[in-house]
C-alpha cells in the first residue's frame, strides 16, 4: 500500500480576455443575445441580466465579465462558452449573483465561473456543465498575488465536468449547500481545496469517476473542509480517494463515503480529519477505509466502516501517523482485510467492534521497525473469523489492551513472525512486541514462529488468557489474572502470582519453562489421574531455576481410583535450583487415598505416602565398672546411619464417615426386649392383673470409639435415640401363655468425626433418620414372672447421611432399609431371702439368645471428585448370647403402694458376620474389632405405681484393636 508523497497537480488557468470588446451598458435587459462572440462587461457598474441566452466560441473569451468592484445580478441566464481559455463568467475583485443560472463551457482549459482576487459571487440553482478539461467554479484569490480572497456560496444546482475538477479553490472562501458535483476522467476533482481555501460543504452528492480522481482533494497545509449535513461522497476508479485531506485538514460529520477501486481509501490524510457519525464503504484492493499516513492524524468517532477488498484495512496507521476511533463498527471481508493496520505508527480504539472475515485478515495487523509503533484498544470487541486477532510481522510493537474481548476464528490470538530478504536470506528482520492486558478477556493461542522474535504478554487487572503459548519470551500473569492453557505450550520466563490453568481436560499438556519461574501466591490447577507413580498427570518443566516464592497447586482428579506410591507422580521438574515452594491448596484426594505434595531433590512429587519415622529402640542400661587405675584412652566409636523414614498410605478419612454412617443406620434402632419392656414379666407384679395396652417410650444416647483395619483411622461418635411405641393386642392359646404385640417408631441422630492420625486430615459424618415398625412378644408362663419368653420385631428405616471432610465439599446422599430380630430366653427363680431392712428379695437367671439382622442399604453414590462410594456390611447377621440375673425387691412400706425395684446385671458376647466398610473405588475400609464384642450392661428396673414403670441402664461393650461402646438407657410405660 503506497502513501501520498507527490502533490496533485495544479491546473494554471491562463485567461487572455478580449478587453477591448465593445462594452454593452444595460440597466436591465432580457432577450436573446444570438451573435457569437458575446460579451457582456460590467467595469465599476451594476449590471442586471435576466431571462437571456448568451453564447461565445472565441478563444481566450468569457461571456460576463465583471472588474474594478462592478457587479453582476442575473436570473435566468444561459451561457454557452466553446472557446478555449473561455468560459461563463469571469468575475475580478467584483460581485456576482446568479440564479437559476445554465452555463456549459466546452472549451479545453475553460471554467463555467471564475472567481478571481476578492470576488464575491452568490449562487442558487446554478447548472454548470464542463467538457473538455474546462473547470466548473474556481476561487482563485492568488490571481494577482496581492493576498486576495475570493468567496462564494452555492445554493442549490449542479457542477459536473470531465477531464477537469468541477470546483477548484485557491484562497477562497467557499460554502456548498446542497449541490450535486461530479467529475468524469482521471485526476479530476470533485473539489479541489488547493491552496489557502476554506470550504463548508452541506449535505448534497459529490461524485467523481476516473483514476485518482479525489472527491475531495485538500492539497495545503492551509486548507480546510467541513463536510456535513448528510452529504454523499462517491468514488469509481482507482487510488480514487473519497476525502483526501493529504496535506490540509477537513471536518467531517454525518456523511456517507463510498469507493469503488483499487487503493481507493474513504479517507486519506497526512495532517488531520475529525470524522464523526461518518459512514464509510470500500470495495477495491486496498482501499482502506481511514489512512493516516506520514505523521498525519485521523480521529474517527460514532461511524462505520465496511471494506470489501483485498488488504483492504479498517484503519490504517502508517509512518508515525496516529489513528484514533471511539464507537465504531469495522467490518471488513477481503483477503488479508485488516481491520486495523499499523506500520510504525500509533492508534487509540476504544468503544469498538471490529470483526474481520477474509482469508488471512487479522483484527490487528502490525509491520514496521522504523519506530516503535502502539496501538491502545479499550473496550473493543475485535474477532477474526479466519486468521489471528493479532499478527505481528516484522514489527516493533507495544499493544495495550483494556476491558476488551480478543479472539482469533483460526485459534490464534497472536501470531508473530519475521522478514527474511529474499536476496540475502541472512539478512532478517525480528519482531519486538510487548502486550500489556488490563480487564480483558484474550481467546486464542500466542504463537512466535522463531524464537529469536521478542514476545512478552502482562495479564494485569483480572484479565484471562485463553490458549496456548508457543516460545514467548515471557508471560507475567498478576494476582488477580488467569491463563487458561488447553496445549503444550512454552514460554522463556513465566512470572505465575495468578492462576495457570491446565484447561484440556482430555489431554495430560505439558508447561516448558526454557528460563526462569517465578510464583509469589500464584496458582496451579494441575489435572492428574490418581494412581501409582506412573499415572498421567500435567506437568510443569523449568529448565532454569524456580526463585524464591510460594506457588499453590490445585490438583483435578481425572477419574484415578487412587494408589498407593513410592517415589510419586512428578508434577514439577526442575531442571535449575528449586528455591521456590510448591504447596497444596487443599486437599488431594483419589478413592480412598490422600495425597500430598512433597520436594524430592529439586522436583516436586504427589504422594499418597506419609513420612513416618522407625522407632529408636530404646538402650539398655550400662554396667557401672568397678574401681580401678583409669583405662588407656580408647578409638571413638563411629557413628551408626540413622534409619530413614518408611512410607505408609495417606488413607482419607472420609472412608471412615462413610462407615461410621452405615454402621449407624444398621444399628441405631436395635434393642433388646428388656429396653423396650423395661421389667420382667408383662403382668402387674403384685397382683398378677393382665394389663392391656401400654405406651411406652425409651431414649438412649451413647459413644462409640473405633479403628480400620490400617489403623491410620480413627472414628469417635456419638448418637441419639427416641422410641414411642406401644401394644395394641394379646392372647392366649392355652389360658396360661400369653402373647401380645404392639406397634412403634423413633427417631435417631449419629455424628461422627474420623482423623487419620498421619496426616491429621479429619472428616465429619452424620445420620438422621425415622423408623417405623411392630414387635410381638410370647409368655409362656403369663402369671409367673419365670419360664420361658420369645419376642421379634420388625423395623423399616430411612436416613439422610452427610460426609464433610477437611477442605471438601459435602456429600449428601441417603440410606434406607429393614432391620429384624429373633430373641428367646428362659428365667428361673434360683431362691429368695429377706433382707436386714425388712425386704423381700427374689434372685433370677435369665439366659438369653437374639439374632438381628441388619438390612440397611446406603444409595449408590459419586463424590463431587468422580470418587465411586460404595456401603457393605448391610445383611450383616448379628448373634446375641448373654445371661441376665436380676432380684426383684419389695419392702413391706410399699404393700399399698404396689412399689417395686428390679437391679440387674448382664453379661453378654455378640459376634458379627460382616463387619461395616466403605469401598472408595477400589480400597475398602472398615470398622476393626467388630467380629466379636463383649458386653457389661447394669440398670435398674421400677414400677412407680401400678400404672407407671420407670427403667434405665449404662453398657460397656468392647472389641478388638481398640474398639469400644458405651450407652446410656431411660425408659418409661405407663398401662391404660
């Protein structure tokens, strides 16, 4: 694309007038004037013209002449000039007022009016018609280089020439409202601001069709144009510029420019345009539709602009120029249509759009060492549809981008590249560029074709980088930014106090730092299937040193079920000095496994293994010597290798809240017949009366203390529990047995808390939950509190578990499901005795035998980490055998009171057919020490009156590898 270097050419009009013609003196005239050579002049006098048809074909000759402050006022005329060098109206230092005016000048080198020194002329409905390199109207205030200034203003009416501008003007003042202008043939103006002019344009068409043909061409430092009022501005032919202000300035508002051709630019300018609400349209190889060039400036606010050919830029910045666009729509559809271009110079965009979508075409494209070229884009919106957002060739380039949005259709955000001279392909020439992101969003990848290209991206003010880097030389992510990196990628120096992010999720990618790393509060999210030492992980490769700083890691299990390791899954190579830190930023957890971050050598290495050091043993005591001459000094004795720590598994300890909850929801609801019953025998115990219906209800709160098989877990707990029920039958099949059942429900809670004690990782479990259910019970001997008794219950039970670990999410699901048992059991009298306070005790034995069966099922359920859980233990078939003996106490003080006491101790062993466990993927852990259980239970149990029975007790019940229960019973029933 080629600047505007050269002036235009300037047109010398040379007008050699026949004086000496012989004047006509009218006051007022009308007619017909039918002789050739008319010429009509007006020297110091006033001279009107009216409704009359003038002609002239002699060379050198205009039909109205006016000198020396004459003036002219017309209406209706019609000038026809054939001569060359003639025209219409030649008017010096005089005063012209002309409507409806018809002039045609064919003459070559002829101007319809010529405007010459300080003429003034008014015009209105003018029609000029220029053909054969005649001028249309020409200010001309330089004619006799006294500092003149010639004025006009045009209201109304048409221009249109060939070969020639239809107005030219050289130190004038001139004010077009509402004409139609129009040039055919090459290098010919619509208007030509040429030299010391000034120039209102007001709405109307200005047309041009021909080789650089310039619908306006503002030639002069000294020039102005002011375009507005809806004015249409159109090109047809090549390097046809719509407004060219190359060397002047122009002002342009609400105006549409169209250009049709190759290097046909909307606007052109080497010293200055301020566009605003301008709507421009380009459609020819290179037509840029805003060219500012060789140090010229360009502001272009609230408009449009639309290219349509090959390298065919929104705005093209060159050479030290400076381009600046607020509130602008660019969209451009050429090959290599950029929609902005800078060579070397500088451009401001803000409030913007810009989309591009030709092969090849960058939303930003940057060539040019010459300077060091900028470009600002502030809250812009720029995509290419099919190339990079920005590409840098060759350039020496610093792009700030602010509260924006940039993305590439072909994946790129950034391509630079180099220029190799094709005669000396050892002659190169590199990039520089510098990115500077604020509050922005950048989508796509950074790609330096060779690393000898300087390359270096600042993500500040919560920006976020989308995409891959290839050989950047340095990448600097602030606290509050992020990259989203979904390839390999590589970068020279990486300064990380914000995020990485390893974003491809299907692709374990690999980050190269070739130089130095730097983290100082940054962040990793880092994607690793969980496994043994050999599993798939992202990774980060520094083959310099890490300085000092503290990186946090985030790691994002893909699916891995957890291994135990041994040296450890490498996240982070070092090839240099580690004296940074890596750390965990919470916690890292596959199936049943926690793991942690840990520095081997200067690497750093996820590990499901905790430090844990063999213990010293400890020394024996040393003889004392006996007395003696003091020994000869003996070798010091070398020093023994200490024993170096052994690894054992990071267990998480929500395996062992998973279990504490299906332990729970199988076990909360169970009871005996004697927590229900809460006395011996169902019969008033003096009396022997059959009570009907009863309503009773027993609580009971305890506290469990457990181990898993590792014994890394340890689960502490503690419940809560309510059951109203109550009978609502009986019968006898004999008249001296006795059966009755009856219904019930309850309610329940279950907290646990379970720690690893490696790791010191904790967890939290809870259950809570109703049941409902009915129960039976048979009396072989119904007015004896002896013989031998059965009873059964059947429970359905449902529950809401919760599972909170150390910095995870909670995990929610529910448990649901039967619970049974079978119980028998024989009591004796083994005797009686009267005690010292006058009491009556009776002593039994009660042997005892239950089965229970557990049959709640916890739903199937995934952790928020893609963790697999699964309960087992439910059908768990627990055997009960114990022996009970109680005494039955009364005192003679309550004969009419119906009082009695009912102490009891109990003795029992339970065995287990599962044991409850949670399988986290493929490692399951459960309760240790349940198989078998020993039981101490004492209590007391009373009947207050008649009505009212009152019982309670504590139990101790004991297992392996540390297990242990205890609980706390009331209960109360009160007959009807």
């Amino acid at each position: 694309m080629n600047s505007r270097l050269n002036p235009r050419r300037r047109l010398s009009v040379l007008i050699h007038s026949a004086l000496y013609a012989m004047p006509v003196a009218l006051g007022a005239c009308s007619g017909v004037w039918a002789a050739n050579n008319d010429t009509m002049i007006a020297d110091g006098t006033t001279r009107i013209l009216n409704n009359l048809t003038l002609e002239n074909d002699t060379d050198g000759s205009f039909i109205l002449q006016a000198k020396n402050g004459a003036t002219f006022t017309t209406d209706s005329l019609i000038l026809n000039s054939a001569g060359i060098r003639g025209g219409g109206a030649w008017i010096d230092d005089s005063r012209f007022s002309g409507r409806d005016l018809n002039i045609n000048v064919s003459g070559d080198v002829g101007s319809g009016i010529y405007l010459a020194n300080n003429a003034n002329a008014t015009l209105e409905s003018v029609e000029i018609t220029g053909e054969g390199s005649a001028l249309g109207l020409a200010l001309d205030g330089t004619w006799s280089g006294g500092g003149a200034q010639a004025m006009a203003v045009v209201t109304g009416g048409a221009i249109a020439t060939r070969d020639a501008d239809a107005v030219r003007v050289m130190a004038g003042d001139l004010d077009l409202n509402g004409v139609t202008v129009s040039t055919t043939g090459d290098s010919s103006y619509a208007v030509n601001a040429n030299q010391a002019a000034t120039i209102d344009i007001v709405g109307g068409d200005y047309t041009t069709q021909g080789a650089r043909s310039d619908a306006i061409w503002i030639a002069s430092a000294d020039s102005h144009v002011t375009l507005k009022g809806q004015a249409n501005i159109t090109t047809e032919g090549d390097r046809a510029t719509a407004v060219n202000a190359q060397r002047g300035s122009a002002t342009l508002t609400d105006i549409t420019l169209n250009t049709r051709g190759e290097n046909a630019y909307g606007i052109y300018t080497e010293k200055k345009v301020t566009a605003d609400d301008v709507t421009i349209v380009t459609s020819g190889h290179s037509g840029a539709g805003v060219f500012a060039a060789q140090g010229g400036e360009a502001t272009f606010n609230n408009g449009g602009i639309t290219t349509h050919g090959e390298l065919a830029p929104g705005i093209f910045s060159y050479n030290g120029a400076n381009a600046i666009a607020d509130n602008v729509r660019i969209e451009t559809s050429g090959k290599e249509g950029f929609g902005l271009w800078n060579n070397a110079g500088a451009m401001r965009v803000s409030n913007s759009t810009i989309n591009t979508t030709g092969d090849g075409a960058s939303g930003l494209y940057a060539n040019g060492t010459s300077q060091v070229g900028s470009v600002t884009l502030d809250n812009v919106t720029l995509h290419s549809e099919r190339s990079a957002a920005v590409e840098a060739s060759a350039a020496s380039l610093i792009l700030n981008v602010h509260e924006s949005r940039l993305s590439g259709g072909n994946g790129q955000l950034l391509y630079v590249s180099h220029y190799t001279d094709p005669q000396n392909p050892a002659n190169k020439v590199y990039s520089d560029v510098t990115m500077n992101v604020t509050r922005s969003a950048l989508a796509g990848d950074i790609v330096v074709a060779d690393p000898a290209n300087a390359v270096a991206v600042n993500l500040q003010s919560a920006s976020e980088l989308t995409g891959t880097v290839s050989h950047a030389s340095s990448l600097s992510i602030d606290d509050s930014s992020a990259w989203h990196m979904n390839n390999d990628s590589r970068v020279g120096r990486l300064v990380n106090n914000g995020t990485v992010d390893f974003a491809d999720l299907n692709n374990f990618n690999t980050l190269t730092v070739t130089g130095d790393y730097a983290g100082d509060g940054g962040l990793l999210k880092m994607n690793s299937v969980l496994g043994d030492d050999g599993s798939q992980t992202n990774r980060l490769i520094v083959n310099g040193n890490v300085q000092q700083g503290t990186t946090r890691v985030a790691i994002n299990n893909l699916g891995g079920h957890g291994a135990q390791t041994v040296e450890g899954i490498r996240i982070v190579e070092v090839d240099g000095q580690s004296l940074g830190s890596f750390v965990k930023t919470g916690r890292i957890v596959a199936g049943a496994w926690d793991y942690d971050l840990v520095k081997k050598g200067e690497s750093w290495y996820l590990t499901s293994q905790q430090p844990q050091a063999n213990p010293q043993p400890t020394p024996q005591p040393t003889p004392q010597p006996a007395p003696g001459p003091t020994p000869a000094p003996t070798p010091g004795v070398k020093p023994q290798p200490q024993p170096q720590p052994t690894a054992s598994g990071g267990l998480r300890p929500e395996s062992g809240s998973y279990t504490a909850n299906m332990a729970a929801g199988n076990t909360l609801f169970t009871f005996s017949l004697h927590d229900r019953l809460g006395e011996a025998q169902y019969v008033n115990a003096l009396t022997g009366q059959k009570e009907i219906t009863s309503l009773w209800l027993r609580q009971a709160g305890g506290h469990t203390v457990w181990q898993d098989g590792s014994g890394e877990l340890e689960t502490r707990s503690n419940r809560y529990v309510a059951q109203i029920g109550g009978d609502i039958a009986r019968w006898s099949v004999n008249g001296a047995d006795r059966g009755h059942v009856g219904v019930m429900a309850g309610y329940a809670n279950h907290h646990s808390a379970t720690r690893n004690d490696r790791n010191g990782y904790r967890s939290k479990g809870s259950v809570n939950g109703y049941s409902i259910g009915g129960y039976a019970t048979w009396y072989a001997e119904e007015a004896n509190p002896y013989g031998a008794w059965l009873d059964g219950w059947l429970q359905y039970s449902w529950f809401n578990n919760d599972v909170n670990g150390d910095g995870l999410a909670t995990e929610s699901y529910k448990s649901h499901g039967f619970t049974a048992s079978l119980e028998g059991g024989y009591t004796w009298k083994t005797g009686e005795f009267t005690g010292r306070f006058g009491t009556l005790n009776e002593w039994f034995i009660q042997p005892q035998a239950q089965l229970v069966w557990m049959g709640v099922r916890a739903d199937s359920h995934r952790e928020q980490n893609g963790t697999r859980v699964t309960g087992s233990g439910d059908g768990n078939l627990q055997t009960r055998l114990g022996l009970r003996t109680f005494i039955k106490s009364h005192h003679a003080i309550d004969d009419r009171k119906e009082r009695l006491f009912q102490p009891f101790a109990e003795l029992n062993w339970l065995h287990n057919t599962r044991a409850f466990s949670t399988r986290l993927d493929d490692v399951r852990v459960g309760q240790d020490g349940t198989r078998h259980q020993a039981e101490v239970k004492l209590g007391v149990e009373g009947q207050i009156n008649p009505r009212l029975n009152l019982w309670g007790n504590i139990s101790v019940r004991l297992g392996d590898a540390g297990y242990s229960d205890s609980t706390a019973m009331f209960g109360a029933k009160y007959h009807f």
